[in-house]
C-alpha cells in the first residue's frame, strides 16, 4: 500500500495511479494493474466542405441499428450524482490502503533537490467519492525520474529550467500513468484522485507568491487515432484524414519540440465522463457503430451533417476526449504548467445528442465541465479559433456565467457553413449568460495577421483581463491559418504563435490547447510547431505583413464591442453603435452551394506558402542578463542569469553623465552606468535575449541607452516610460524610436508627435487606466511599430503595481521578439525579483485580481489620444466611423 504524499502529485501529476519516484520524499512507487485492453483502440470520423442539406444540429436524430430513437432535445446534461460516474470523487490514498490501491513502495536514495514548495502552493486532494471505471483499462504503470542535472529538480525556482543559452530539457515521462480501471475479478484498480490546484490568492505581484513546482509543457499524442479513415467515397469528408494527425506529430519530432515536452499517455473517456455534455442516448448510438457493416455506417452517417463514422469511431473518440481530460488533470494539479492534445476527431461542433461536422464529442465542453465539476472552477475563458463557429461549445454554455465562450469564425453574412443565425455578433448569450458568449464573424476572406492580432487585442484581452479565468481552453483549428482550403485566411503560422502569446499571461499559465481543424497539412503542421514552441516559453518571431486591420475586420470588431459594452465594464465606455450597412454586404444574392469547389484555391499562394512554410527555423538565444548592485544577491532570483561586470564609458557617455547627473561623482559612474550598458550591449549584439538594469539616476541611464541604441546599425527601439522622465529633443524624431510616456507630465501640443506618445497624469498608472491603455494603446502601438528591441523604464513616480508591470513585461516581449531590457532605480529591488521571473517565462504569481475600470475622465482621455493617433498607428482603430 503507497502512501503518496502532496509533493508526489504536484511533480507528476495524478497521484496514486503508477507513480514514478517523488520528487519529495525518496520512495518509488508501482501498481500491479493487470492486463491491458484486449480490444485495440482506434479512432474514427471525418469531414469536408460541409453539406447545405441540414443545417448543424438540426437533423433528424441517429438511430441505431436497432432502431432505438437516440435523442433528446438540446439542453445542459444532467446534473452528476454523488458517489456516481466521472463527476464522482474517487478513493483517497490514506494509509490504511483504501480500495484499489496495490502498490509497492522501494526505498532509493537521492541526492537532496533543494527546498520544498511552501504548503500553501501544494494541491489537495478532494473529499472522497467512488468512481466506477471499465474493465481492464490499461497496463503497469511505470515512470522513470527526470534527471536533477537535465531538469533543474522539478520543483522550485533554484532548480526550475536555464534561462541562459544553454537549454535544459523537460522531464520525460516513459510508461504510462494510469487513471483508472479494474483488475480482473472485478477490484478497482488505482482510481486517480480528483485534485484540485491551489486555490487561487489575490496577489500582491511579488515572486515569493509564485508558485513553485513543474512548469513544463505536456504534449498528447496517439497514433492509434490515426487508425480512423473514410471509408467510402464522399468528396465533403475527404480533407478530415489521418495524416493530420501523423505529419503535424512528425513535423514536431523533425522540429525537436516533441521531444522537450513531457510526453503525458492517452486514456479512454469513460461514458460517464461523455454524459457530462452528451446525451446517454446518443453515447450508445455511437458506442453501436462498433459492431456495424460498411452499409449501416454510412446510413447513420447521413442522418447527421458532414460526419462519418467507422468501426473504430467510439474507441477513437473516446480517447479524443480522454487525452484532453488528461491534459486538463495535469495542467490544474500543478504537474506542468501548460500543453497541447493532438487529438482526432475534432470536437466543438458536436452537440448533446448529435454528431455534427466532422466532430463525435465535444472535446473541449467535456474539459470544460470537468473543471468545474471535478476541480471546481468557476471561471473558465474558451477561445476558439477555428475558422467555423463552434456551435457545440456556444450551445453547451450559452446560459452559464461561469464559461466566457470566444470564436471567431468564416460568417460571410450567413453565408458559411454551418449558415446559424446564432454564430452572429449580436447572439451574446442567454439569461444569467448574457454577455458571456462573443462571435466575431469574418464577412470576407482572404483576413491577415493584422486582423486576428487587432481582434484579440480590442474584444478578447479587455474582456478575458476583466473575467480574470482559472482556466484557458484552446478550440485549436488552423484551417484559419493560411493556405487551408476551408477558411481561405492569410495568416501565416507566426501569428498563432503571438495569440498564444498573448493568452499565457492569463489564468496563471494554465493554458491547454486542444487540436480542431485544419486541412492543409503542410500550414497545419507549422502552425501547431509555432503554438508549441510557445508554449514551451521560446521567443516569438517577428509578425509579418503590414500592420493595417482591413475594412471588414474593423467593422466586425466595432459591432462587437457595441453588443458587449452593456455587459462589461472594460467596453462601458464605448459610444459607437453597429455597423448597420456593412462593406461586404451584396443583397440577397442566392445562398452559394457550400459543396461547390473554394472560390479561392493554394495555386495562386504558392509562393508565398513556399516562403512562409519552408523557411529554417533560427536558433534562438534565451539568456537573461542582470545588471544590478550587489545588494541584489540576497534575491530570489532565476537560476543561470549573467551577471554584468560594467565596461568602460565612451568619452561622450563622460560628458553626457557629467552634463546631466553632477549628484554622483565621476568614479561612480562606471557603477552606475557601466553595468546598464554592458547589458544592453549584449541585447544589441544578440548574446542575450534581455535583462535587467538598476541604476541609481535611470533619467541619465535611460538617456545614455537610447544613445547607445542609435550608435547600433537600424534597430528600430520601443522606449515605454512609466512616470516622471523626460527625453531630450534630439532623440524623439529620429524616425527609429518611438517614445511612449505613461503618467509623466503634461506637454504643451507643439511637443506632441506620431514618434512620441504621451498618456498624462498620475492617474493614468492607476489599475482600471492603465489595463486600459495596455489594451488599446501600448500594445497596438508596439504591434504597429513592431520594434527590434524593447526599453522598459520605471521612472520616479510611478505608482504602477507590481503585478501590472509583470503583465506589461510579459505582453511586450511579443512584439519584439522578447528582445527587452528594463531600467529601474534602486529603490525598487524588490520589484527586480518578480520582474525577472516574468521574463524568464514564468507564469504570472496569482490572478488579476477584481477588475477596477477606468474612471469615466481617464477613459475619455485614453480614447480621445488614440483617436488621434489612429491615422499614423491603424492598430489603434476599433471602428469605421
């Protein structure tokens, strides 16, 4: 009988199940599980321009062989009972070995890996609850331990992964971790534990708050959902094949990116766990398509809209949901920090009692209420990014308040498959949901990186900002990534990774991402290669393509944000209505044949795609550089950092330091300037990604830098100010620098420029203003600039909390790469702990906290400065009018 301790769960994963040696106590533990499934598993479904014959979801119910009538209305599942199904607690590990536990515990020794996490940071396991499993679920459990040297110890900061240039891998998982089943004769076999994260604390921004333990990145993959094809002719379902699957995992190996993320195995859904959303009704039909011919697959599959089915679908479909479940279980006990499910078939237009567009289970809405129900969370934000409306999700949560629903999808005015009234932009939610549910319809295609970038930063972050989630759940289709023939988009593969980006701040870093579509298998592969490398906390490449939001994408985030500003705090203040005649609109034309052959096909793209998808991915340096006092030691600061000696002043940086800051004599001056610009000197040079720089006069070192910066050959600089600083003249129009002051002092007009932005007032570093002018200027500003490096100063008189400054230091590593050095002043040591951390990576120490809106004055003064600055920086713009 194991006793698994707390510390057990958190280094891998579920405890109680197989686990491999704790990375808190020296004990190994094994479970004796018994034989694996007899029948193999192996997946199923398909789908491709979709059918106009049925509308989604409106079809006549499945029957099954028999003849049983499947279906009920659509409606939220039942509730769970205590002690039944999935939604049921399993036995605890107490020492008295409750039921299902055999195992065997070896002593071994180990080498000490440093302090444990602080109690409060450690999961808990939940009160107890029977959980009955299938017969004979999988095998042995066996792990073997992650080497200390390869991955820092898998728990706290001290021993957490390099930041320097030489990469440390993740943990590797060999075996599998089993989560649930019997043993023959009936006795449950090691049931996991539900657990639960630690419950999230209203931070005060400081690292000593941050949680400690794995922060890998898992990936899930099987390529037993390989096994599901087509089996007979349907050119609609041809594009839904296996090799989306198999190449994208492929291109992963090839890209090495597989093999740094700690590989979690797939289990099979139980069916408890399928009628968390779906029907039990329709569960048994699909779970009948197992001892079916070819003949009575296909009639069942014409009962339904854009589906196929095979012999394989129920177990395929099943593990689909499984693997994602698995993810989610490992991201919210703390075992990594974030991951991907590679997982076929698709799921987020499935709905309760109907298969609908290539999709059996909704993949994502089961995650979703299994969070809630099994790890209680009570905010959790869905962005769905693939290019058709995900109508499954949107139905499953239209009426909870507890899930805000984001999609953007191909709409063409009703056009588009699958042609609902529902996936428009004024369908908002219903009853005590109002307001959570948010469509940002295309009308046209042919959208660009501008576009998806603008709407996340004007509908999505403001209002995911405000919800502040527990949990961040990806509806990963890239067929609206570019040469897809579904979506017929233009964003290349470098913009999901900057979406992604962008959503890493939120919830902690608890991000799973969970594969839809997508259907150009060679954009596919490349676009999951740069969501991963993200997620792995790699820099991200620069955007390309012009930063100008088109005509129609404009129009679709103004009626957006005029239909949700009722509903949130953080759009109160906008004015404009809809767009009543928008620019794409052509009359009533005739409803176009959706499985007629795309309008746009990848000829015309081809070289293009060439370029985009062919071009070597660059190293890239990851190191962190530190130039501080050394009263800075006593930090807890990230491992592997450099730390800067200083150089010797170039005789202008003399005079420049003698004619602005005569407090410090000259001797000091190496101190206080030698450090700076040795850091800064290996940024511009590309030995070290970014850093951080004390100095006691940051108003001469800000100065000196930007000096330093344009003695450089053409790198364009980002220079963010945050309070009392000035700029001298002769650096604020040089056509290579933008000057962004937030909270400085007021400029008469004449001062004002394109090149040199100035957000006013102390008030303007208050919590609401600021969330505020982070969305809907700082971030445009730089996406539109799209800087080669970053210079972040804390000036004096910057009442800017802490927990702000790591969400800007986060989100402006995007638009240059990561290439960033902040400035602050001595007196904010305290603050270079926390700030570190966030540029090594790491996840934010707690949530947002309550949102406080901007007052009605400061929003009016942040939206009258970006109305002026739209007609230089198009990224500023949220409508037409």
């Amino acid at each position: 009988m194991c006793v698994c301790c707390v510390a057990c769960v958190r280094a891998l994963g579920v405890c109680g199940e197989g686990r491999g040696q704790c990375a808190e106590c020296p004990w190994i533990c094994s479970t004796n599980l018994g034989q694996a499934l007899a029948q193999p598993r192996t997946p199923s479904f398909s789908g491709g321009r979709r059918k106009l014959r049925r509308a989604a979801g409106q079809g006549p119910a499945a029957r099954s062989v028999g003849g049983a009538e499947p279906g009920a209305a659509r409606g939220r599942p039942p509730k769970g009972k205590e002690g039944s199904g999935s939604l049921g607690r399993p036995p605890s590990h107490d020492r008295d070995g409750g039921p299902g536990w055999l195992c065997s515990r070896v002593r071994k020794e180990r080498e000490p890996l440093g302090q444990p996490p602080p109690d409060e940071a450690r999961p808990r396991a939940l009160e107890n609850r029977a959980a009955p499993r299938p017969e004979g679920w999988l095998c042995r459990a066996r792990f073997s331990r992650p080497d200390p040297a390869q991955w820092g110890g898998g728990r706290g900061r001290e021993q957490s992964p390099g930041v320097s240039g030489q990469r440390r891998e993740a943990p590797r998982l060999s075996g599998f971790l089993l989560l649930g089943g019997r043993l023959p004769g009936g006795r449950a076999a090691g049931v996991a534990p539900a657990l639960e994260a630690p419950k999230p604390q209203r931070s005060t921004g400081m690292a000593k708050n941050r949680p400690s333990g794995p922060q890998g990145t898992a990936l899930i993959y099987d390529k037993d959902m390989a096994r599901v094809r087509l089996l007979w002719d349907d050119p609609e379902c041809a594009i839904e094949v296996p090799e989306r699957l198999t190449s994208t995992y492929a291109r992963l190996c090839h890209r090495g990116l597989a093999q740094r993320c700690v590989q979690l195995p797939v289990r099979e859904a139980t069916e408890e766990d399928l009628e968390l959303v779906h029907s039990p009704e329709y569960v048994a039909v699909v779970k009948g398509t197992q001892t079916m011919s070819r003949e009575q697959l296909h009639t069942l599959a014409q009962q339904y809209d854009a589906v196929y089915f095979h012999p394989s679908t129920f177990p395929c479909a099943r593990m689909a949901v499984g693997a994602t479940l698995q993810l989610v279980d490992a991201v919210l006990t703390g075992a990594v920090g974030n991951g991907m499910a590679l997982v076929r078939p698709p799921g987020h237009h499935s709905q309760r009692d109907a298969a609908n567009g290539f999709c059996v289970f909704n993949n994502v809405a089961i995650a979703a209420e299994h969070a809630k129900r099994r790890h209680g969370l009570q905010r959790i934000l869905i962005v769905d990014w693939d290019i058709h409306h995900g109508q499954g999700i949107q139905r499953a949560f239209e009426n909870d308040p507890s899930v805000l629903y984001f999609s953007w999808h191909r709409y063409e005015h009703q056009t588009f498959w699958p042609r609902l009234r529902e996936s428009d932009y004024d369908v908002v939610g219903q009853g005590p949901g109002r307001g959570f549910t948010v469509n940002v319809p295309w009308n046209k295609v042919g959208m660009r990186n501008a576009d998806y970038v603008s709407v996340f930063l004007h509908v999505l972050l403001p209002l995911a900002i405000e919800f502040d989630p527990e949990l961040v759940l990806v509806s990963a289709g890239y067929d609206s990534g570019i040469g897809d023939p579904e979506g017929e988009m233009k964003a290349t593969p470098e913009c999901f990774a900057h979406l992604t980006f962008l959503l890493l701040p939120l919830a902690r870093g608890r991000l799973c991402a969970v594969l839809e579509g997508g259907y150009y298998l060679q954009s596919l592969a490349e676009c999951v290669c740069l969501t991963l490398q993200t997620l792995l906390g790699d820099p991200v490449p620069a955007l390309s393509g012009e930063p100008v939001p088109c005509l129609s994408a404009l129009e679709s985030i103004q009626n957006v944000r005029a239909a949700h500003a009722p509903h949130w705090a953080s759009l109160r203040h906008e004015n404009s209505g809809p767009v009543l005649t928008p620019s794409t609109w052509q009359g009533d034309t005739g409803t176009p044949l959706l499985g007629a052959p795309s309008i746009g096909t990848t000829d015309g793209l081809k070289p293009l795609l060439d370029k985009v998808l062919s071009c070597p991915s660059r190293s890239l340096c990851t190191g962190i550089g530190l130039a501080v006092p050394d009263s800075a030691s006593s930090l807890n600061l990230p491992p592997a950092l450099l730390q800067e000696k200083g150089v010797p002043l170039r005789q202008e940086e003399e005079a420049l330091w003698a004619r602005l800051d005569s407090a410090f004599p000259q001797d000091q001056a190496l101190a206080a300037l030698g450090k700076p610009l040795a850091l800064l000197d290996e940024i511009l040079t590309r030995q070290v990604r970014a850093g951080i720089a004390v100095s006691p006069t940051v108003s001469t070192t800000t100065v000196a830098a930007l000096h330093r910066t344009l003695s450089f050959e053409a790198p364009r600089l980002l220079c963010v100010t945050l309070g009392d600083l000035d700029i001298p003249e002769d650096l604020r129009d040089d056509g290579r620098t933008l000057l962004l002051n937030i909270g400085g002092k007021e400029q008469p007009e004449a001062a004002r420029s394109p090149t040199c932005i100035r957000l006013a007032g102390r008030e303007a570093t208050e919590p609401g203003t600021f969330l505020l002018a982070l969305t809907s200027l700082i971030l445009p500003v730089a996406y539109g600039f799209r800087p080669e490096l970053v210079l972040v100063v804390l000036g004096p008189g910057c009442g800017l909390r802490s927990l702000d400054m790591e969400l800007l230091t986060r989100l402006l590593q995007g638009p240059a790469g990561g290439r960033m050095l902040l400035l602050l002043q001595n007196p904010e040591l305290p603050l270079v702990e926390a700030l570190a951390w966030a540029l090594v990576g790491r996840p934010l120490p707690g949530t947002l906290g309550p949102f406080l809106p901007a007052s009605p004055e400061q929003a009016l003064a942040v939206k009258r400065l970006c109305r002026q600055l739209r007609q230089d920086w198009p990224m500023l713009q949220v409508s037409v009018t």
